[in-house]
C-alpha cells in the first residue's frame, strides 16, 4: 500500500506539472481549513473527529481545475475492553473541479477524484496480544460539489461537500480559505 500511495502522489505532481504548460493565464492556489466528517466504523473502530485540510490547486483551462488535499482527523479514544483504543483516519484527494455556474460572486462547482484512505488504531492496555494495533490503506472515489467566494483578488473562501466511497465510506464537509499565489 505504500508504494500505491507513492504512486498516487506522483500521479498528482505530475498533473499539476502538465497543467503549468497551457498557454491562457493560470494561478495556483495554496489553503487550508477544517473537514467534518461522519466518521467510519472498521472492527469495532470509530472515527468522526473534524480534520484539519491542506489544498492545492491550480489551473487546467479556465473552467477545469486539478486539486491536491491532505486530512488529517483529530484522533478519537474511547474506552475499549480492559484499556484504551485511540483511532485516526487520513486522506490524500486528488480531484478535478469543474466549475458549472457562477452568480454574483460564487462560483458553483461539481469535483470528482480519487481518495486513498489511512486508518491507524492503537491500543493502550492489559491485553495488547488480543487487541493489536492496527493500519489499513484503501482508495476510494470522491463526488460531489462546492462553492468559492472571492473576498478580493487574492483570498477565496470555499465550502465543499463529497461523498467518499470505497472501503471506508463517508461524508465530509469542509470549509477554509484559499490565497492565490500568482
């Protein structure tokens, strides 16, 4: 799984190179912001902290846009058997964002990507032979859609909301801000 998770990495480096070849103006875009999510249930595992979202994005043609994303969900820890298991999930997004309609200042848009998923359980107690830690890896699809609000020429908000599918399954909302960086 690690090497599948370099691999998408480098998928998404290498769009995001391609895409500074086009010939029309073009920005990137650095942010970051807050996730929530309603969490995923995986062998008696819960996750459904907020997460915090590092993004990037930049410019494939003027309505098509290629984003890179990290999450990280706040741990959970909840009582479990004899000791404590503390449990946190993580996603690396690589999407496209088509942007549909705009009106006044918003900008609508559908995305779609893929998503690989990180689990990580650890187990504090009596019994660490029955309760192993445990980490799982699985790529997922993202769809869904959101909105920019351009404050001025160099900061957006933007709210989104996807549905990832796959092994770990979820719905996710986040919001936060976005700097052009051209």
């Amino acid at each position: 799984m690690k090497k599948l998770t370099l691999i998408f990495l480098c998928f998404g480096s290498f769009i995001f190179l391609i895409s500074s070849e086009q010939s029309f103006a073009q920005s990137t875009r650095l942010g970051g912001g807050m996730s929530f999510g309603t969490g995923i249930e995986y062998h008696h595992i819960h996750t459904g902290n907020p997460g915090i979202r590092i993004i990037g994005i930049r410019n494939f043609t003027e309505s098509f846009k290629i984003c890179a994303s990290f999450t990280c969900f706040l741990p959970d820890k909840e009582d479990f058997y004899d000791g404590t298991r503390s449990s946190t999930i993580w996603m690396v997004d690589v999407e496209g964002q088509y942007f549909l309609y705009s009106r006044d200042k918003f900008l609508f848009y559908a995305l779609g990507g893929l998503s690989t998923t990180g689990l990580i359980s650890n187990y504090k107690g009596e019994s660490p032979d029955i309760y192993p830690d445990y980490s799982d890896q699985a790529i997922g699809i993202n769809l869904g859609a959101g909105a920019n609000l351009p404050i001025n020429e160099t900061v957006i908000f933007f709210g989104e909301m996807k549905y990832v599918t796959g092994k770990y399954n979820q719905l996710i909302v986040s919001v936060g801000v976005l700097m052009n960086i051209d």
